[in-house]
C-alpha cells in the first residue's frame, strides 16, 4: 500500500470512530431521555389522580356551603318575619296604650 492510501485509511478510520462515538452517545442520550420521560409520565398520573381527589372534595365542600347558604337564607327570611310580626305587635300594643 502507498503512503496516500494508509493516511486516507487512517482519516477514515478516524472519521469511523468519531460517526461510532457520537452515534454511542447518542444512543445513552436517548436512553436517559427515555427514562426521564417515563418518570414524568409517572409523576403526571399522579397528580392527575390527586387533582381528581382535590375535585372531588372540593365539590361536596361546595355542596355543603350551597347547603348553608340556603339553611342561612331561609333562617333571615324566617327573622325578616319575626321582625316584622314583632314591629306590627309593637304596634298593636301602642295603639291599644293610646
């Protein structure tokens, strides 16, 4: 073999083990990625899972002040009454003084 033939060998050996080296790193890039992604898409159905459990608590508590809201309401009302039926007896007895 010339001297022209074993330096182009050696250049393309060379230029071999460099596409081999980036090629491996690559490769264990993609398998960290891989498994990053998989801890993630764990990490997300977990949150997933507790942000349904917060909804639905969230829901009945919901639930319950709408529940008081109108036990609250209907309790006014009922002294809305009250005052108004203990302003007419008022009233009464104040005209029954005259």
């Amino acid at each position: 073999m010339s001297e022209s033939n074993v330096a182009r060998n050696r250049w393309m050996a060379i230029g071999f083990g460099a596409l081999a080296c980036i090629t491996l790193i690559a490769f264990v890039y993609a398998f960290v990625q891989q498994a990053e992604a998989k801890r993630q898409a764990k990490l997300a159905l977990e949150n997933q899972q507790i942000a349904f459990a917060c909804k639905a608590e969230n829901d009945e508590k919901i639930r319950l002040l709408e529940d008081q809201k109108r036990q609250l309401e209907m309790t006014t009302d009922n002294l809305r009454l009250a005052i108004m039926e203990a302003q007419q007896q008022k009233d009464q007895a104040q005209k029954k003084l005259k």
